[in-house]
C-alpha cells in the first residue's frame, strides 16, 4: 500500500466526520472537566470511560458553569486539521446539575473533615534547620531537580531522601502511600524533619490523585510534618487539606523546608560585630572605672601605697582586656569554623556531582576521545567504575 501524507490522512478523516449526518448536529450528555476560559471556552466532556475535546466559539456555555456540572451539549464535529485533533464545537447547552464526581467529593471532604483530619489544631509547626527532608514526587519530569537545586542553593546541610511514585493516573494513590510508608520506615533507623509531597502543577482531572481517601490518611499519619506542593495555587486537593503546611510550587516547598543560607550567614556578621561592640563597652567601663579607683586612692594613700595599688590595677586591667581578647577570640573562630563547614559540605556535595573519565594508566580523557571496546575508569566523589565503551552517538546539541 502507497503511504500517504499526514495532511492527506487528516484531510481524509476531516471529510468523513463533515460527511456523516449524524455528527453535523448531535447531543451528547458529559461531566465537564478542564475548563478554560479565554477569547474561546475549551473544555472536556467525560463519563465513567471515555473524555472528549470540546470548543465554545460562540459563548454559548453559561458563565456560571464549572467543572464538576454535567450538561447536555448539542455540537458539530470537526477535525482541527493542524493538530489532528477530533473536537466538538458547542451550537447549545443544558445545564443537568452538578457532577458525581464532584459530589463524591464533595461528601469525602466533609467525612474527613469531621474526622478532624483538615483541623488547623492539628497541624504541625516545620523545623527551623532540617536535617533530613523525605521528597515523594515522580522520578521523571523537572520537579525532583528544581526542588533539589533550591534546597542545595539555600541550605546544602540538608540531605534529600528521595522515595520516587507515581503522582498521575489510578495508581498513583497506591504509590504514594508506598512512598509515604518507605519514608516511615527510614524514620525509624534515622528521623527525617519533614516531608514534602510535590508534583509539578495539572489540570483538576491530573491532580485527582491527590483526592484519594487512602492517601489523605497517610498524609495525617505520617510522624513528620508534611508539606503538599501540588498544582497552583488556584487548585486546592484533600491532600492539601490534611497537609501541614501548603505550597504553590515545588521550589516554594523547598523555601519553606529549610532557611536560607546567606541570611544565617548575615545573621552571624551581625552577632560577630554586636559581641565585638559589647566587649570593647564593657572593656572601657572596666577602665573608666580603673581611673576612678587610682584618683580614690591617690586622694586617699602615701604616694608608696599609691603606686602598688596603681601596680596592682594595672595588672588587673591587662588581664580584664586580654581575657575579654581570648574570649572574643574564641566566638570569632567558632563562627569561622561554623561558616568554613558549612562551605565545606557545599563543596563536598558539588564534588559528588561530577564525573572524570582517565585511561586505565590515570590519564585524563575528554568525553569525545573516548575509543570503542576501550577500558576507562569513571570517578564520582567516592566511587570509581571501570567501563567499557559499546557504543558511541553524536548528539545533535541545541
């Protein structure tokens, strides 16, 4: 058979669906979902098996409609040519209530808040300086990365633990609260400080996952604090509810999570230079009150006595200042040594990071010098690897 052309097969397919006189003007009855409201109205009609685009060129979709209402759409079909797309372009509405879906929810949100299970007495207070941070989100997508670069760029003495699961689709709930139960059993052997669910935004049919009863309770269960980072901030789920504290993104989580290294940073200068200011006043009343003893005792003694008693305070006050100079001293290298770990463990982490690659004699060798069915050594932080090279593909790079 003569392959054909995609603009021919979707012109094709566009005349069969004009042609048929049943889909030039038909009613079909669907929960809406997705609902998008700009210069035109998109929006999915769905059932218990199947979901279809639809588009309001016309206005005729009532503005108090909402996602969750079923309605009795009359509509032409269309092909939308440049993306290959079936859609339905509305010609009438009839309202028919509001979904079951939504109401389902609805009546979940009230058993589970009458648990006192969204009850602000019960939630928890987050950690000032972390740890240990569980993250439950997908192990692909951006989300994993971006929380992890904002963690490591604010506070790099915190460590990850990272339980991947699903968070789309029917078996996403069961994964997370898997996640959730790894997370506890990691908390038994080494406490974690908190846990951040993430997932990095959806439409309300993506983020019905995080609507699921079983998971809402293993979000209430969990021994550490927790914070959901679902979605925007225009999309409330019942795991956000039950959550500890709620965020509209995965980096404002990690905000959330851990303090910010260049304020601690900036909070100890300011200590530094407040202890700096206090001994030096408390060095200067020490000597103002040294003056005030001679002149009493000069008044008061032979001029012999005077100047051992002048002897003597002098001596005091040398050992007044240098034990004020050894204990400022002391803070200031605590707090070096306190900002020097800290550089240090940023370093050690950006360390582990990165990969060298040396012939087998310890000789470096650049990325595109490496020869087929030769034997390299691969370093990363701690570990070295020996590898083999099977196979070799430029990449076009963008």
């Amino acid at each position: 058979m003569k392959p054909i052309k995609v603009s021919e097969l979707v012109l094709y397919l566009d005349r069969i669906v004009r042609d048929d006189p049943i889909l030039k003007r038909l009613r079909v009855e669907g929960e809406i979902v997705n609902l998008s409201r700009g210069r035109h109205i998109f929006f999915d009609l769905k059932d218990d098996g199947a979901l279809v685009h639809c588009v309001d060129f016309n206005g005729v979709l009532p503005a108090t409609a909402k996602e969750g209402d079923c309605i009795l759409l009359t509509a032409a079909a269309m092909v939308y040519k440049e993306q290959g797309k079936f859609e339905l372009r509305a010609l009438s509405v009839e309202e028919q209530g509001q979904g079951k879906l939504l109401v389902a929810l609805d009546q979940l949100r009230r058993k589970l808040a009458a648990e006192g299970l969204f009850s602000p007495a019960r939630k928890r207070s987050l950690p000032r300086f972390p740890r240990r941070i569980g993250l439950i989100t997908s192990a692909e997508g951006a989300v994993l990365h971006d929380f992890a670069n904002e963690v490591h760029r604010r506070y790099p003495l915190a460590r990850i633990l990272f339980s991947p699961a699903s968070v789309q689709g029917t078996a996403a709930p069961e994964a997370m609260c898997g996640a959730f139960q790894q997370l506890a059993l990691w908390h038994k052997s080494s406490p974690l400080d908190v846990v951040v669910l993430a997932r990095g935004g959806g439409s309300g049919e993506d983020l019905s996952a995080f609507n699921d009863e079983h998971l809402v309770r293993c979000i209430a269960a969990c021994p550490v604090p927790v914070i959901a980072a679902i979605g925007h901030q225009v999309d409330t789920t019942l795991s956000d509810l039950a959550a500890d504290r709620r965020a509209s993104t995965p980096t404002e989580a990690a905000i959330l999570a851990t303090p910010d290294g260049n304020d601690l940073l900036r909070a100890l200068a300011t200590r530094q230079k407040h202890l700096s200011l206090r001994m030096q006043q408390v060095f200067d009343r020490k000597g103002r009150q040294l003056e005030q003893v001679m002149r009493a005792v000069e008044k008061r003694s032979p001029s012999q006595r005077l100047r051992q008693q002048a002897e003597s305070l002098q001596k005091h006050m040398l050992v007044i200042g240098e034990r004020l100079r050894q204990s400022m001293r002391k803070r200031r290298h605590a707090i070096d040594e306190r900002v020097r770990r800290a550089a240090a463990v940023r370093e050690k982490r950006l360390a582990e990071t990165s990969w060298t690659v040396k012939d087998l004699n310890g000789r470096p060798v650049l990325a595109g010098a490496l020869r087929l069915e030769d034997s390299y050594y691969l370093r990363s932080g701690a570990y070295q690897y020996r590898i083999i090279v099977k196979d070799k593909e430029k990449k076009d790079v963008l």
